[in-house]
C-alpha cells in the first residue's frame, strides 16, 4: 500500500526529504518529531523510496460549548523529482479520509503562497482563517498594514544570532509554555479557539519562541533573520506599543512584524472591516457531516465569539 502511515524506521528517510524540500535545519526536524510522532505521518512511497509526506497533528477546535477534533497539516512536502504527478493530492486524500472515519471533524493548513492556495482549494479546502499583519519599523517607527497573505520565506530554521544566548527583558515578563497556554485558555474562554495541548507550545519555546506577558496581555515571538515576528497579541495593549517595547528591550532588530490572532470566515457576512483588511491565511476541508451543521450555524454566528488563535505556521 504505497498510501500510508509511516513507520520509526523511516524517521532518517523523512528527515532527509523535509530537509531537501525545504531546507530546514536537522535539529528543528528532530525536535519537531520526536514532540509530535512519527504516528502522525503519512507517507507515498515507490521503488521502497518515499518521496512525499505530511504530518497530520491532532489538535482541537473549542467553543464556549464543546471541542470538535481536527488534524493540522504541517510539512506537506513531495521530492522534486516526482512533483506534478498528483502524489500529494492522493496522500491528503488519504490524510481525509482516515480523519473522518476517526470521527476527526477536518484537517486544516496553512498555504505558503496564492498559488498553494488555489491548488488546495482544487483538493476541496475552503478559505476559513484569516488575519491582519502589521510592520513597525525601528529608524522611524513607520506603520504599514500588510496588503497579502504571506508567510515568511524561512520558518524557524533562520534565527538571529540575538536569540543563542538566555533572553532577559527588562518590562516585560516571560511565561513558561504551560503558563503561557493557561493564560491562552483563559483569555480565549469565551470564544472559538484552536485548542493545541501542552507539547506543542514546550516545542515552540525549544525552537526559539518565547512566550510574554506585559500588564494585561499576552503574547509570543520569535527572531526571523533581523526581524520580531509577534503571534497571538492577546489582550488590551495596543500593537503599536508592544513593537516600541521590543524596539526597547531588543535594539538589534530591524523591524516588528505583529500578526493579529486569526477569525474564521463565519464573520466575513457580518464584518465589513473584515472583508476589507483580513487576509485568507488557512484553508479547512470539513468532514461532510460537520460542513453540512457548520453551514447551517454560520448565519447566526455571532462576532464577538467567533475568533480564532493559532500559533504554527
């Protein structure tokens, strides 16, 4: 069965080709493994060579009421040599299909790009998360909104050299990981929410992301080349003031780039100022009996209560 979960012998075979496909340094491969599982991998393989792949993490969807089970794409990768073919599309099949019948409610991603996008859009993903990125810049503290979805051409893998040594700031606190997803629940009770457990955000600190708390709100960053990259700002403080504190607390760094937490297309009928500065920056491909009540339900979504967090791209 070329279609298929992977297996611990294949660990080395797969970190091989995520490193080849998209170049990412070997220790956050391994850390990314060894916190997620190589059960959650599936693989095509031919010739006893697999040559694509894709980690489908078990994750939840939490509403003031209830979790509704999903798995999130990550590392979606085929070799170059055998692009084109439709292996990955076959494989997200697969993906889907086992996620139904183990009563999952989707899978959702991220696409790196507007032609990624469209591709997955063929596959049956539907655009569902969005968000609002913001630049601050440190020689003139210069505000610009950002006009597409993006995603950085480097994930973790590209640190500044800043981030080797302890971080120690001066007004702002740190947060342990479990603090941290605490403060996120909490923060996020009332609302829809990407649930992730405990493991996933020990692994985002692992590889660089800290996590912070300044007076009322939380939120974690990491350094990407000479740049902050801000995630999930939770909370009161305006986003021009958190950039001017790490502008203070981290002089070396070039500019803040401040992502505001994503929303769900549920409010985009409702939300004019959505529809007009909100970006498509995930994609969900529901299991037909949660697509059919999810549909039914979005007319009166309410849009004080239909946001989203996530951290991972």
């Amino acid at each position: 069965m070329p279609y298929r979960k992977a297996i611990p012998s294949e660990i080395t075979e797969i970190r091989k080709l995520w490193e080849e496909v998209f170049g990412d340094l070997d220790d956050y491969i391994r850390k990314f493994i060894s916190h997620f599982g190589i059960e959650n991998c599936y693989v095509f393989e031919t010739n006893h060579k697999i040559v694509a792949m894709a980690f489908a993490i078990p994750t939840s969807l939490k509403s003031p009421s209830k979790f509704q089970n999903l798995r999130y794409l990550y590392a979606c990768a085929t070799h170059p040599d055998f692009q084109g073919q439709g292996i990955m599309a076959k494989l997200l099949e697969t993906v889907y299909d086992e996620a139904c019948k183990e009563n999952f409610a989707g899978i959702f991603l991220q696409a790196i790009n507007q032609s990624l996008a469209e591709y997955y859009q063929k596959l049956g993903f539907e655009e569902f998360f969005f968000r609002e990125h913001s630049f601050y810049y440190s020689h003139d503290f210069q505000h610009k909104e950002h006009k597409e979805c993006t995603k950085d051409a480097k994930k973790i893998s590209v640190l500044c050299e800043n981030t080797s040594r302890p971080l120690r700031l001066k007004n702002i606190d740190l947060l342990t990981p479990e603090n941290y997803r605490i403060k996120r629940s909490q923060k996020l009770n009332s609302h829809y929410f990407v649930n992730w457990e405990e493991g996933f955000f020990r692994f985002l600190n692992e590889t660089e992301t800290n996590f912070c708390e300044y007076k009322d709100t939380i939120f974690s960053f990491k350094a990407i080349m000479n740049n902050i990259v801000v995630d999930e700002l939770l909370g009161d403080t305006p986003k021009e003031q958190i950039a001017l504190l790490l502008f203070e607390e981290l002089p070396n760094f070039d500019a803040v780039h401040i992502r505001s937490p994503l929303t769900a297309n549920c409010l985009l009928h409702t939300a004019n100022r959505l529809q007009q500065t909100a970006f498509c920056c995930g994609q969900i491909k529901w299991c037909k009996p949660v697509k059919e009540k999810f549909d039914a339900g979005r007319a009166a979504a309410d849009l004080g209560n239909c946001w989203f967090a996530f951290a991972m791209e």
